[in-house]
C-alpha cells in the first residue's frame, strides 16, 4: 500500500489531477446508474450484519459518501437501521471517516496541482483556505454549494489544514444528523417519531446559526483592519 502510494506521489501533477477528476466522475456515475434501496427494508440489515453492524455502518457510510451519494440518505438510513441517537452517532462517524477520506485524496491526487497553478485572486482564496479556523469550515459545508464528499475532496486540493476541517465537517453535519435520523427511525416505525432525538437537530441548527454570524463578524473586523 504504502509502495503504491509512492508510486503515485511519483506521477507527475496533472495526471493525478485527472485521476482525481476521473475518480470524481465515476462516482457521478455510479450514483446515477445505481437503484437506491429501500429505507423500509433497512432495519434488517443490522440482524444479518449482527456484532460488526456498528463498525460496518461507519465504514460503510464513509465509503458512499467519498462515492458522493447524499449525506442525508446515509443519515435518514442509519437512523432506520439503529434508531434515532445511535443512527446519528454512527452517521457522525460515517462523515468523519468520510471527511478524512475525501480530504486526503484531494490532497494527494490534486494539491500540487492547484498550488502550481494558482493566481491573483485564486491564490488569495486558496490562502484564505489555509488560515481558515473550524469556524470557516462550518461555514463553507453549511452553503449549499456541492455535495459532502465533493466539498471533502475539493478541499484536499486547497492548502487548508486537516484537523479544522475535520473539527468544522463534524460540527456541520450534527444539527441534520440528529433530525434526519430521528425521521429515519420513524419510517421504520410508523407514527413513532421520537422528538427527544430530533431535538438535538434544532439546538444544533440555532448553534451553527450563532457559529455563522460570529465568523461573519470576524471577517468583517479583520477586512477592515487591513491596509489598503
């Protein structure tokens, strides 16, 4: 593996930058072309799985969010197959493990690529990703503007830091984690929605709201700040 990834490191930037987009393209195809199951129908796979249901949950929902299939379908299924908090619980992990995924093909397939080539402005938003605290990360996965595993990859390529956007992916993804499961749990159990479980979805919300206008601020403060 490792001697793999040597080799790889060896290629020269643009081909693994079009490994990266081919990647990338794939997936989008896949997620076309393959039938999604149905959520009903779910709650029997954690029987069949048995003891390893947990890590499989994880390790499975990592993987199909770097193959970019929605985040709310692994969150809504999770909560299906385990209830409420733990399919949440285990959906947060799923985007962690995601996250650390995506971020590291990024960065090996297209970081050297992006950095060669950036200008002007482009080379001051790639420095703005490299300073970016967990606030900025939360920020940036709270926009709709891509999907979570495209935003995992896309970011590998920008010379952000690791643990913030690990930190601020986590962070992003628990308000929706929490009230999409709780509605996962309730299509495998009709008429029992447990709004103890989704509660946390809007505690989450108004706390991400608060994280947004607060990162807001600072960049207000710090724009001003700056020589002109």
């Amino acid at each position: 593996m490792i001697r793999a990834v040597r080799r790889l490191l060896r290629q020269p930037s643009a081909a693994r930058f079009a490994l990266l987009v081919l990647l990338i393209g794939c997936c989008g195809l896949l997620l076309l072309l393959v039938p999604r199951p149905d959520p009903a129908q779910l709650p029997m796979l954690a029987d069949q799985v048995g003891d390893l249901a947990p890590v499989a949950a994880i390790l499975g929902g990592a993987l199909l969010l770097v193959a970019l299939v929605p985040r709310t379908f692994i969150t809504l299924a999770a909560g299906a197959i385990f209830g409420p908090l733990e399919g949440a619980a285990y959906a947060l992990g799923a985007a962690l493990v995601a996250a650390a995924i995506g971020f590291t093909v990024g960065r090996l397939l297209g970081r050297e690529f992006v950095a060669e080539r950036v200008r002007g402005r482009l080379a001051r938003l790639d420095g703005w990703f490299a300073r970016q605290s967990v606030l900025g990360v939360v920020t940036v996965r709270l926009l709709p503007i891509a999907g979570f595993g495209l935003v995992s990859y896309g970011y590998g390529t920008t010379g952000a830091r690791i643990l913030p956007f690990l930190a601020g992916s986590v962070i992003a993804s628990a308000p929706t984690a929490f009230g999409y499961a709780a509605i996962g749990a309730a299509v495998s159990s009709p008429g029992h929605v447990n709004w103890y479980a989704a509660a946390p979805a809007s505690l989450g919300l108004i706390a991400s709201v608060v994280l947004v206008h607060r990162w807001w601020r600072a960049e207000r403060r710090r724009r001003r700040t700056m020589p002109v």
